[in-house]
C-alpha cells in the first residue's frame, strides 16, 4: 500500500497515511476529525546500489519546493 500526504483545510496540519486508492475518499484528519482536506504531491528519492546517490531532491512535498529546492544560488 502506498503512502499519501495531506494537508487539512481547516487546521492546516500536515499528515500521511497508509491506505489503498480505493479508500482515499475516507481520510479525515488526525487532528480535527474534518474531511475537507488536500492530497500533497510528494517528492521522492531514489537510492541505486551501484552509485549511492539521491536522486530526487529532498524537499518533502510540492508546495516545500519554491522555498527549497528552487531557490537560486546564495540567495
């Protein structure tokens, strides 16, 4: 099973959850019990055993991008 993350519309809390695809539409936050939330892009990583190496940024999730992985140089 596939990890999703959330972020809550009402309390902007941030989640994951382990749950089939046919069961996205039963996720509620751990926190405030609503189910007015948003599914997160996630960012990978991906390890080779002949090159130990990251390959996919390390950001966490989309909306982290712009003020990580997209800044530019020094700045």
């Amino acid at each position: 099973m596939p990890i999703y993350e959330f972020q809550c519309k009402e309390c902007s809390r941030d989640f994951k959850t382990l749950r089939r695809a046919e069961k996205l539409n039963e996720v509620t936050c751990p926190t405030c019990g609503t189910d007015h939330i948003m599914r997160l892009l996630s960012v990978t990583a991906q390890v080779s055993a002949e090159q130990p190496s990251f390959q996919g940024g390390g950001c966490g999730t989309a909306r982290d991008a712009a003020s990580c992985c997209m800044r530019a140089p020094g700045g």
